[in-house]
C-alpha cells in the first residue's frame, strides 16, 4: 500500500513536471532563396538539441519555461542566435531566416577601418574566413587556415615541425612577415626584434574569424601593414558553459590532446561575467628534413621533431552590449628539433616561451564608441646549435623579446560620417646573447624602439549611401636606442667581430606619414566598384639594427640607422553578384616601393673562419616595383554544396638598386622578389551532407626565385623553385556530442624543397575523435 | 564558475612568474700537466726548432670538458697554437700535444679548460730558448694527382705522409693513412678547387663512405697564408728543413677545408698526427670531374 502512494506521488509530481514543460517549433528559410533549410544544428542552451528535417522543420519538446538562447549552426550560413523567455506550456513557433554565409559581403568586418561595417561597404579589398570555413579546413596551424585566401603566400617548409612560418600577400618577399601585419582581437603579434609572427602558439578552436585586409593599412596601423593586415578574432562566450575535448593521432606518430571551455554567468542578458580557458599539447616523433645527399654526409642529421603547449584564459566583464572589459592571457612553450643532435640530449633546437597578457576597455556613449588596449608580449627565444666540422662547436642563443604597449581608438558617428581618431604607443626591445660553450665568446645585443602613432580618419557616405570614402592619415614618430653589440672573451669563433664591438651603438629616430583615400560606389547591392590609393611602411627589424653576426652568403653588420622602407599602392576593384548564387569579385594593384631593405655588400670583406667573405649591411637601396591581380568566385551549387575559386598574379620586380660601394658587382636592378609565386590558385569545394561533411581544397603554387640574384642555386640547382600543387581533404561527422573528423594535406605526397635542399613532410593524415557541448 | 577562473589566473600567473634561464651551481673542472722525461718540463731549455711535447690531464668536477685552449705566448704577443671544442663525458681529458719551440728567448704556455658549465681552470709552463737549432728533416713528394668527386679515373685519398694516393677501391684497409681529400665545387656562386680532409663534415658529402671509417683524420689548414700568398711557390721550393713548415703555419686561420686552391697557391697544414707541412698546388681543374696536382712537403 504504502509503494502504491510513493508511485501515485511520484506519477503525479513527473506528470506536473511534464505538464509545465513547454515546446519550440520552427522551421528555417534560405533568406535569399525562401527555400527550406535542411540537416541544420539547432541548440537550446548546452544541452537539448535537434536537426531540421527536409523541409526545414524542427521541433524541441519538453523544455523548461525560462530565458534561453536558440542557436542556429549550418554550413554555408551564417550562425543564427535569438534570445528567447518561454514560458509555462508555451509551444513557441519560429519562422528562421538564415543568412547565406559564404556570401562574405553580408558580413560585418571591424579590421578595415577599426569601426564596424560590412564587407561591402569599405572601398578595400576584404577576405573572411568564416567560423564555418574554419571548421572545414583541414589546417594543423592558424597560419594554414589562410592558404586559400586569394593571393596570400604561405611560407611554411616542414608542416606543424617549422619553428617559423611567413605569411605575405599583394608580391612582397615570401619570407618576411614583417611586411604583413599581423593581429589577435587588433593587438599585433608582430615582434620588433624580427617582425616575425608565432603563428603556432594559437589553437585553431579559439578563433572566431580571421579578416585579411589587403594593400597597406598603415594609415590605421602604422608599421608593418605594408601588405596588409590579419585580424584574429577569437571567440566570445554566448552560453552559460560551452565546450570542445579532442585528441588526435596522426602521421610521424603525431599525438595532440586539446580542450576548450568557455561560459557566462548570464547568458540570457548583454551584461556580466564571462570567462574561456583553453589548452593543447602536441607531440611527434617528426621525420628526416634534410635531403639524402645530406644524410649520407653527415651521420649526425636526426629527425626533426617536436613538443609544444599552449595555454590560453580570458576572463571579461560586459556592463551592457557595448561597454565592457576584459583581460586575456597566453602562455606558450615549444621544442622544435631542426634535425642535427651530436651531443646534446635534444640536438640542434628551438624553444619559444611566450608570455602574453592584454586588457582591453570598450564602450559606447550615444554616438561615441571607445576602445583602449593594453598589452604585454614576452618571447624567451632559446637556440641550441651544435655541429661537428673541424671540432666540435656548441653554443645556445638566448634572446629576450618584449613588445607592450597602448592602443587607443576613438570613433564619433555623425549623420552621415564617422571620424576615427587615436594614438598608439608601443615599445619593442630586445636583450640577446649567443653563449658558447666550446670556447669562451659570448656575444651581445640589445636596442629597443619606441614608437607614437597618431592616425584619424573619416568615413563619408554620399547619394544615399551609393558613394563612400574613406580618408585617412597617420603619422609615427619611432625612436631607437639603448642599442649594444659586445663580444666578451673573444676567440677564432668571434674575434673577426671585435671592429663592431660597441657598447652603445648611436640613436636614431624617423618619422612616417601614411595616407590613405579609398572610393566605392555602389551601382545596386549586387555591383560595386572602388579605387584606393594607400601608403604603408615597415620599420626596421630590430635583429639589424643592433645585430651583428654571420648570415647566409656573408657577415652581416648592424645598422643603428636603418629607416623605414614605404610602399605606395594604387587599386581598383570591382564586386559583382549573379543569379543571386554566384559572387565574384576582381582587384587590380600597383606598387611602387621606396627605400626597400635589401642585404648588400659593403665592399670589405671579413675572415670569418673560412676564408674571406663580404660584409653585408641592411640597407635602404632599392625601388621596387609591384603589380598584380586577384580574381574570386564563390558559387552556391545547392545549399549544401559551395564552390570556391581563386587566382592571382603578382610581378614583384627591383626598378632600381644603389650598392653602397661603387666597385660592389652585385647590381639587382632589374632582379625580381625572391620566394614570391607569380602565380597562385586555388579550388575549394566545401559540400555538407547527412553522411559525412566534406571539405576539398586544391592548390597551385606558381614558380619562385629562390635568391635576390635570381641565378643558379648551389643547391636547389635552379634559379626557381618549381611549381607545384596540393590537394588537401577533411571529412567530418558528428554523433550529438560526439564529433570525428579526418584531414589529410597535401594527398598526392608533393615533394616540395627549401633553400637548402630540405624536404616538406609530405602527406599528412590525422585523425581526431572529441566531443563538443 | 568563479573558482574555475581564479584558478585559470592563478595558473597563469605562475607560468608567467616561472625562470626559464638554465641555472646550474659553479663548478671547479681541473687541469694538471703531466711531467717526467717523456714531456717537456717547466723552464726546460729547448733549442730553435726543437719538439715540444705536452701531456694534459683534465677533469671537469660533474660536467662535460667542452673546450682545450693552449696558447704561447712570448714578448712579441700571445698566438692561440690550439682552440679545439670537444664534449668529454667521462673520465675527462687525458693526451699529449706536440709543438716547436719558436725564436723567442722565453716561452710561456698556458693549457686552459673549460667545461659545459662554462667554467674554467689553467696550467701554465715556461721554456726557455735554448741553444742551436733543432730544424728537422723532410720528406718531398714532388707531384701527387688526386681526382675531384666526379673523377672516376685518378684516385681520391692521399696519404701525406708516404706521397701515395688511393682510389676508392685501394683505400680499403688504408682509411688511417688518409690525411687529404679534394673536390670541385662553387662556394657563394666562385669557383672553387677544394681540399679538405676525412673528419670533415662537408668533405663527406662528396665522398659519403669516409662515414663509415673507424679512423678519419683531420688535418687543418692555414687558409689565412694561403688566401694571402705569404708563401711563394719559390719559398716552398727553396724549403730543405721544417722551419718553413713550422713557421709558415699560422695555427689562428686553420680549418678543415681549404678552398680556391689555384695553381701556385702554397698551403701550411698541420695533420691530425702533429706534422706540420706545405702543398703547393701544381695545376688545378675547375669542374668535378676534373683533379688537381699538388707537390707535398712535410715532416719525416
């Protein structure tokens, strides 16, 4: 009897449960088509979830009457969220209009002008890569993420084992990342010392979006955005708690384990706490980087392998949509083996352990929109070389580089226009030391860069907004000093150094003005055209201006007197949609470069050890001349299945060259760029499904010069590198929370070399089981 | 919620407060110089010319010895005879160095270690000049023809010491007698006949199966007086004795390799065994498959 009563009790509070639980009824629109939308993620919150049906409906039974976030996930859409109060046994109907999300001109872009606006509304030529297309790419690295923008050059020899990466655009030099500015949430990356960029400390499911601004931004950015810039967006937490495991497992016995979690106190309102913590680790055994000639030589050359860790946390404050704080940090180590161990434990390697911490202030007063950044990145640079040639040599290289700084930006929206303005302060040092261990040198080098940017800008919209332009100007005024090269207790492996020995090397300060005047009209929201005119700037690396020490084809000498090089840009350009699928768009650049930065003989020579070699100095000696185009078609074959199609040719070409000495023979008048590819394309078809998602991308990497001299290397024995293509595959399933997916690069195993005859991976399969909440 | 954040915080702000600097505690490695008939003794008198013969003993108290300096110095300078890196694990450092006693009245030699922590001791001795000269004999091997790495007809190792060249068939069973190599190539874009030796790294990329011998010598060679032309072809032709041999080489530009041998270059060497001579270089290729003669004198 008494059972009977705690069952009819327990019915009858499981049936008022039931009772009191309300539903949530929809069905999803193709905005443009008005077609239903199939096989779409819908979520409540974290945890009650669906998939619409083939004719876009979708139903969600049973939940609890209270404040939720609906949210709407397919491919080739943009992600859909609504806040929602459902209240006691409500059966709330939606009808949902998703956005076509490949269509990138329907999207808003905050890179461009440091306002927000969409793609098609800025006068510049503007590429996103979407959280969708994040998803179907089969990318190890953020860097790889970019390889099917149009135009951009990706320089990243051995796969996830490069210490290093470069991406350029618009024809400038392959190697150097200083010419490309690059960004996370706007802050640059781009370290002083070098200009280079880390682009292996960030996990891939942090990031949000990726906006790549082509042609010189230095009107907004000062230095650096000669190119072009790269904003890294990361995520923003929406729910209460979100979040990714995985692991992976893949070729060279690669191993990684990664997570990532995020949450918000109230999710339901634009105000409160929110916080994300992410971490990877990776390991692998690598594979042998040098060509066999090189082996068979050399007994000492070992695979190149690797271990690397991350680990990330934000933590913010929203008072209410627009006013807000936050505070992120970073930390990263990693150990790259570059393939030659004699007697160290790890061999020849490289480390970078990098702190960064940044805080951001954003707010917005009626027609007054704020934002200030502060941040601090910090790089222990670590490199041990050992190798045996005459004897045995070992010494490690210890650099500390540090980047802080203030960014500030004020935006007023007026009727018609918004002005921008700001100031920027930055400070890069650097304090390095090469120590070595088999005999007593040790070498130092120090000098630090301060550097004030004011910049402001209008953004004017005429004829009912058909017409818009964009001026804008920035001036920088940078300072170097504190700068030193000093060699203590010199042997033969230092004493041909001691001529530069100086302890206080002189200071020197330059200025730089970056205009720019960019025009877009509007014929309909379908077509468009603009023109541009913007001049942007790279300052010099630290690394030469207060570094001395051998180089590639000689010895280098520091130059504490190095100025800028400038780049000024002209562009045209045009947008076109058809039959509401098919977007194409076309640009057309020229440049003229002034004071670019080349490598050149001094006239003297040095014993380096090895008999007389020339002394080099960075210097600003020649004009260069650059010109190209871009051309890009997206096509939505169904609503499943979208094409991407992509071309672009650059002419990079020195139009005159100054050698520091008369009698130097090297004349590169006439040369073309090294390490850019006239000719890049590429073909990407992303096709979603019931069975498994898939995501298919093909690339042409056109011919390079592999020197400045354009002749015969020793060692590739060509003067060009040689084209070559990849086809890289991702396939991806979900099970509701559990998710599975298979990538695989460069599929036809294309053998492609670097400057010293060392071979990429290859084909590169992985494999990654997880579950998503 | 609010734990998992102080607790991502705390975290990180440790990493950020970790040192990442290796730190290790000093060390005191230690040097001694072996003494009694065999050696040469503190203030020996030694004439011109004459053998100076050093035994080392080292240990480095925990760590790796990872460099031998000797340095003789005299009221003319200090010249550094030997700055070799090394990595002895264990048992530390124990060999004999041989030298020549040069012009100056007074000699001061001073043997320094150091070891992986970058610590260091030193030893030093004085040797007086004595009286005479001591200059030796030597052995001239007038014409020696060595194929570059493409030559598939001339030989390719040569043994100084007796003038004979081996191919790469002869030279099994001979690997220890090999002091000199040579091949063709283009250093930095320039023409470049080369000699080198079997320890060297790059020597082996020409000619791979020198990895696989027991023994590879190493004999350096002073590419400052060759790079210079401070020895005429008539100075070497003239040479009856080793002072020329001795006192042409300058032990501070020594390498492995020698590179841009031309004909009438005249080239000091030192070989692995501490003879000192000269190779004047005869007649020189310029294409891989091309060789190079040289005449060779060198210490009995």
């Amino acid at each position: 009897m008494k059972k009977q009563v705690i069952y009819v009790i327990l019915f009858s509070m499981f049936s008022a449960n039931i009772l009191a639980q309300s539903t949530i009824k929809g069905t999803l629109y193709d905005e443009e088509t008005l077609k239903p939308v199939s096989f779409a993620n819908i979520w409540i919150g974290n945890k009650k979830g669906t998939v619409s049906d083939e004719e876009g409906k979708f139903i969600l039974e049973n939940i609890n009457h209270g404040n939720y976030t609906i949210q709407i996930s397919y491919v080739g859409y943009e992600s859909f969220t609504q806040k929602i109060n459902l209240k006691e046994h409500e059966i709330l109907e939606l009808q949902i209009k998703l956005k076509p999300a490949n269509f990138t001109a329907e999207d808003v872009v905050i890179t461009a002008t440091k306002t927000e606006n969409y793609i098609k509304d800025i006068p510049t030529r503007i590429n996103l890569i979407s959280p969708r297309q994040i998803e179907a790419l089969p990318a190890q690295t953020t860097d790889e993420l970019l390889a099917f923008v149009p135009g951009v050059n990706i320089n990243r020899s051995f796969g996830i084992y490069s210490h290093s990466a470069a991406v350029t655009m618009r024809g400038l030099n392959g190697q150097e990342q200083g010419r490309v500015l690059v960004m996370i949430d706007g802050i640059s990356v781009n370290k002083s010392d070098g200009g280079s960029v880390n682009w292996n400390l960030l996990n891939n499911d942090q990031i949000d979006r990726i906006e790549v601004v082509k042609g010189p931004g230095s009107s907004l950015y000062g230095g650096n955005a000669m190119g072009g810039a790269i904003n890294i967006i990361t995520k923003k937490p929406t729910e209460s708690i979100q979040g990714k495991f995985s692991v992976d497992y893949g070729t060279y016995n690669t191993m990684r384990g990664q997570f990532y979690l995020s949450g918000r106190l109230n999710p339901t309102t634009d105000k409160g706490f929110y916080w994300n913590l992410g971490s990877f680790y990776r390991q692998s055994d690598g594979y042998m980087t040098a060509s066999e000639a090189d082996q068979l030589a050399n007994k000492y050359l070992v695979k190149s392998d690797l271990k690397e860790w991350a680990a990330t946390a934000k933590v913010g404050y929203d008072f209410n949509e627009n006013n807000g704080l936050e505070l992120d940090m970073l930390y990263y180590d990693d150990d790259r083996a570059t393939g030659e161990k004699v007697f160290q434990p790890e061999g020849n390697n490289r480390e970078h352990d990098t702190y960064q911490i940044r805080a951001k202030y954003y707010g917005q007063s009626n027609k007054l929109k704020w934002n200030i950044n502060l941040f601090y990145l910090n790089e222990d640079y670590k490199r041990i070389s050992e190798y045996f040639k005459d004897d045995y040599t070992f010494y490690k290289v210890l650099s500390e580089r540090v980047d802080l700084g203030a960014l500030s930006s004020v935006s007023y929206d007026l009727k018609n226009q918004i002005v921008t303005g700001g100031i920027d302060l930055k400070q890069g040092s650097v304090d390095a030391k090469d120590v070595y261990y088999t005999s007593t040198d040790i070498v130092y080098n120090r000098g630090t860069m301060n550097t004030l940017g004011l910049f402001v800008q209008d953004e004017i919209k005429l004829l009912n907004e058909k017409l818009k332009i964009i001026a804008g100007l920035r001036f920088d005024y940078a300072n170097f000093f504190d700068g030193g090269f000093e060699i203590e207790n010199p042997t033969a492996e230092t004493t041909f150094m001691l001529t530069y020995n100086d302890n206080n090397l002189k200071e020197d300060s330059w200025n730089a003005f970056s205009p720019k005047l960019s025009v877009q009209y509007e014929f309909s929201k379908d077509y468009r055209v603009y023109a541009s005119y913007a001049k942007g700037f790279r300052p010099a690396v630290l690394d030469d201006m207060c570094r001395s020490g051998r180089i590639k084809g000689g010895f280098k000498v520091a130059d504490p007197g190095l100025q800028p090089e400038y780049l000024n840009n002209f562009e045209i350009g045009a947008d076109a949609r058809f039959f509401q699928r098919l977007r194409t768009s076309i640009s057309a650049f020229y440049s003229m470069g002034d004071d670019f930065m080349y490598y050149v003989n001094t006239g003297d020579s040095i014993d380096l050890g090895f008999g007389l070699r020339p002394i080099i100095k960075a210097s600003n000696i020649s004009e260069v001349e650059i010109y190209g185009l871009e051309l890009e078609a997206n096509y939505l074959l169904t609503d499943y299945i979208i094409f991407n199609a992509n071309y672009a040719y650059s002419h990079s070409q020195i139009k005159e060259f100054t050698p520091l000495n008369v009698s130097d023979p090297v004349d590169l008048t006439g040369k073309y760029l090294s390490d850019v590819p006239s000719h890049l394309a590429s073909l990407s078809v992303n096709w979603r499904n019931k069975i498994v998602n898939a995501g298919i991308n093909a690339k042409y990497n056109g011919t390079r010069w592999v020197n400045d001299l354009n002749q015969v290397d020793e060692i590739i024995l060509d003067d060009k590198y040689p084209s070559f293509i990849t086809l890289d595959l991702k396939l991806s399933k979900s099970f509701k929370m559990i998710f599975t997916a298979l990538s695989i690069q460069n599929i036809l195993d294309t053998k492609f070399y670097d400057s010293k005859g060392a071979v990429c991976p290859g084909r590169f399969i992985t494999l990654e089981l997880g579950i998503k909440f | 919620m609010k734990t998992s954040c102080i607790i991502a915080v705390t975290a990180l702000l440790f990493l950020f407060t970790q040192c990442t600097e290796d730190e290790n505690g000093s060390s005191t490695p230690f040097i001694l110089l072996k003494t009694g008939l065999s050696y040469t003794n503190n203030e020996a008198y030694v004439p011109v010319g004459g053998q100076l013969k050093f035994g080392i003993s080292a240990v480095g108290d925990g760590f790796e010895i990872t460099n031998l300096t000797v340095k003789r110095k005299t009221d003319a300078g200090s010249v550094t005879e030997l700055d070799k890196g090394m990595f002895i694990k264990k048992g530390g450092l124990d060999t004999i160095l041989t030298y020549y006693k040069g012009y100056a009245d007074q000699e001061t030699w001073v043997f320094s270690i150091m070891n992986s922590n970058r610590d260091t001791a030193s030893v030093s001795m004085i040797v007086f000049k004595g009286a005479g000269s001591a200059f030796g004999d030597i052995d001239f091997f007038p014409s020696i023809t060595i194929g570059y790495q493409n030559n598939l007809t001339l030989p390719n190792f040569v043994d100084v010491n007796s003038g004979l060249a081996y191919s790469g068939s002869t030279v099994i069973g001979n690997e220890s007698l090999i002091d000199l190599v040579s091949y063709y190539y283009l250093s930095s874009g320039s023409s470049s006949p080369t000699i080198s030796c079997p320890s060297y790294n790059t020597a082996k990329s020409y000619y791979p199966v020198m990895n696989e011998w027991a023994v590879q010598n190493s004999t350096v060679y002073d590419y400052y007086t060759t790079d210079n032309n401070l020895i005429s072809t008539n100075q070497f032709d003239a040479a009856q004795n080793d002072s020329l041999l001795i006192n042409g080489y300058q032990p501070e530009s020594v390498s492995g390799t020698c590179k841009f041998c031309f004909a009438d270059k005249v080239i000091p060497f030192k070989t692995g065994q501490g003879k000192y001579g000269l190779i004047k270089v005869i007649h020189a290729d310029e294409s891989d498959t091309g060789y190079i003669e040289i005449a060779v004198k060198i210490q009995k």
